[in-house]
C-alpha cells in the first residue's frame, strides 16, 4: 500500500538509534534502487487515514531527503502495543548471533540441527 508521509503518525522516532554513516548507505541504496522493503505500520484507531509507524523511520526519512512523497507500507492487522512487542522481539532475534540463536532455538524444542553433532 503506499501512503503518503503525511498520513503517518511518527511518535517513537525519538526512540531509534540514529547512525549517520547507515543513513547515508540507505540514502544512496534508495536513490539507486528504490524502496525494496516497506515499512510496518498500523491503524491509529480514532483517526481514519492515519498510521502510526512501527518500523521505517530511516526509510522515512531517505525517502523524504531525496523528494518522494510516498512510501510503501503493510499494515499489521493488529493495535500499536501487540505491533510494538513483535517488533522487540524481532530486533532481539535480529540481535543475536547464531550461536545464540541456535542455543535459543534449541531450549525452546528447535529443529535438531541446533543438536551438538557426533
């Protein structure tokens, strides 16, 4: 779906890392390539039209730099707390390394290859 920035809520913005030296990776990514992934948003549920972001904010931003006026979004069929705890979890997965993952995985009954082999 695209929407137009200025029908997205940005309210955690504040929240996010900022890292000048990615932002300028992602600025020429996007000037070369074009959006490949769309950011994640939700309904805001007493303002029609309205999405509040959960992740994109530097997409956001790029796009903004380089004069777009639209961004690719999907919409999560849920509310902002249930959207902003997958996306938590999500950068903690994103944070491990795979050892740690593979040990994650395996004390929650994952696939046998988190087995330590013979």
């Amino acid at each position: 779906m695209q929407l137009e920035f200025h029908q997205l809520d940005r309210r955690h913005e504040h929240l996010r890392m900022r890292n000048p030296q990615r932002q300028r990776q992602l600025l020429a990514s996007l000037a070369a390539s074009g959006q490949q992934t769309p950011i994640v948003v939700v309904t805001v549920s007493d303002r029609p039209g309205r999405y509040l972001v959960i992740d994109g904010y530097k997409r956001i931003a790029a796009l903004q730099q380089l004069g777009r006026d639209t961004v690719e979004a999907v919409v999560w069929p849920m509310n902002e707390v249930q959207a902003l705890v997958l996306d938590v979890r999500g950068e903690l997965w994103n944070s491990l390394n795979l050892n740690e993952k593979l040990k994650t995985s395996h004390r929650f009954g994952g696939p046998a290859i988190c087995q330590k082999s013979r």
